[in-house]
C-alpha cells in the first residue's frame, strides 16, 4: 500500500454550478465524464472529478493503494468500514479511472480508497 493522495471527488447538488464555481476559482479544465455523468476535473498533480445530487457533501478524498480488496480487509481488521463498495464501479469508469470504496476509519472519519486503473 502507497497511502498518497490520488484522486479527489467534489460532491455538490447542482453538478453545473460546481463546474462554474471551479473552473472560475481555479482555471481548472472540465471533461464530461463517463456516460454523461458528471465532470473529470483537471486538478493540477492529482485526478479529480465532481459529481452532483449530493448536497451539503464535502470532498472526498482517495488514497492510493495496489490492491483494493487487500486495503479493505486491513480497514476493517483495524476497526474501520467500508460503507460504499465499488464507488463509480461500472466497467467504462473502472477502465478509465480505477476502482474506489468509500471507508471510515476507526474513529468514524470518512476517506477513500482507490487501485488506479491497470496500465493497458
């Protein structure tokens, strides 16, 4: 397991107002993402996306690890959770982005973790 950052997700309610937001903040480029849904977010050194019909969510950040099923046994073996499993798992997203599982830690702070996609 690496344990550096690699992928942030913004959550917002209105997707196109989140855009707009950003990208005026921060100059960051936006890509429609898989299926239509949401935006892949140029974020300068680390992968990022934003999402929306998530009010009032914070950012949600990923940590990298080589083998996701591997780091969730040893979330839950240290008295962590898994609370979503396979995050934007559908096979275009997984190809293009990795896989992810929302967790918390032992204390109930919530964080990610995320296998990038395999080299092709």
């Amino acid at each position: 397991m690496s344990g550096e950052l690699s992928f942030v997700e913004i959550g917002v309610e209105d997707v196109e107002r989140g855009r707009a937001f950003y990208e005026s903040l921060f100059d960051w480029e936006f890509d429609t993402g898989p299926g239509g849904q949401g935006y892949v977010v140029g974020i300068p050194g680390v992968g990022g996306g934003i999402h929306g019909s998530d009010p009032g969510a914070g950012p949600y950040l990923f940590f990298r690890v080589d083998d996701i099923e591997k780091a969730s046994a040893r979330v839950r073996d240290l008295g962590g959770s898994i609370d979503v499993t396979g995050v934007g798992g559908d096979e275009e997203s997984v190809k293009q982005f990795g896989r992810f599982e929302m967790c918390r830690d032992n204390q109930g702070s919530p964080f990610g973790l995320h296998q990038p996609p395999m080299p092709t």
